[in-house]
C-alpha cells in the first residue's frame, strides 16, 4: 500500500535529513523547533518570518496575506503557544483587536478539536487552521484573503 502523501522531503535533500525523517521531525528537528519557538515568542524572530507581502500586479501596491502560526506538541497532543495571527497589511491590527482575539480563539478551539480526533500531522493541522480561519475572516468581515497557516511541531 503506497502513502498518499508522497515521498518524504528530507529524503530528495542531505541537509532536511538532520531535520526530518518519515515526515516527523528528528530529535535535531525539535529542538530547532522548540528554540524557534522560543525565540518567536520572545518577540525577536526576524522580520522574514512576520508576514508574507506581495505586490499586487495592477496596481503595483504592496498586499499582506495573513499568516497564523501555532506550535503543537504531537506526543502529547495539545497546543503550546498561539495561535499568533500575524496580519500587517490586510487589516489594522490597533482597531481589531477584539476581532484578531476572537480569531485567535475560534482558530485554538478547531487546532484542539483536530487534535482530540487524533489529528496529528502537521499537514492536517494546518489544513483546519486555514478552514477555521477563513470561516471566521469571512464571516466576520466578508472578505477571502489568502491565509497562511504555520503549525511548528515539536
């Protein structure tokens, strides 16, 4: 029986292999989470890895993509931090507040559901992040925008 997922990553790249290894982070691949972690929560990652910016091909104006970035611990299936949503750019974040907690919340609820089910790949959690998501953007404010979802496992 073939996986449905394909081949693993870590196998087409020497470096991935320290990181990875049949899809689930090695030993190496957790710690560099954990610190990541860590060093996000700190508030210092580096800007690269705040949001996603593209500029727009009509009008040439820079768009923001919201991103949501959550960490999960798979062996002991719970969430650790987050989710954090990151949206500079898509809306002002000052007078969204309440709007970005209650996002913030609806988003946890669906990660701690998926992770009740027995849901535990990364893949999957970030496929329930982007649905929980863009259910609540859209209901809430009744725009789609592309919304990229980073789940950290450790």
């Amino acid at each position: 029986m073939t996986s449905s997922r394909g081949s693993d990553p870590a196998e087409r790249h020497p470096l991935l292999r320290f990181f990875y290894s049949d899809w689930r982070p090695t030993r190496m691949g957790r710690w560099v989470n954990r610190f990541a972690s860590f060093w996000s929560g700190l508030g210092l990652p580096p800007r690269f890895q705040v949001s996603l910016e593209v500029r727009g091909r009509v009008s040439g104006r820079v768009r923001a993509t919201p991103v949501v970035i959550a960490t999960v611990d798979h062996d002991a299936a719970q969430l650790i931090t987050g989710p954090e949503v990151v949206t500079r750019g898509w809306i002002y974040a000052d007078e969204a507040e309440e709007l970005l907690e209650e996002m913030r919340a609806a988003i946890a609820d669906a990660i701690v559901r998926a992770l009740e089910k027995g849901d535990h790949e990364p893949d999957t959690l970030q496929r329930v992040v982007r649905k929980a998501a863009g259910r609540f953007v859209n209901d809430r404010t009744k725009r789609r925008p592309m919304i990229v979802p980073v789940v950290m496992s450790l």
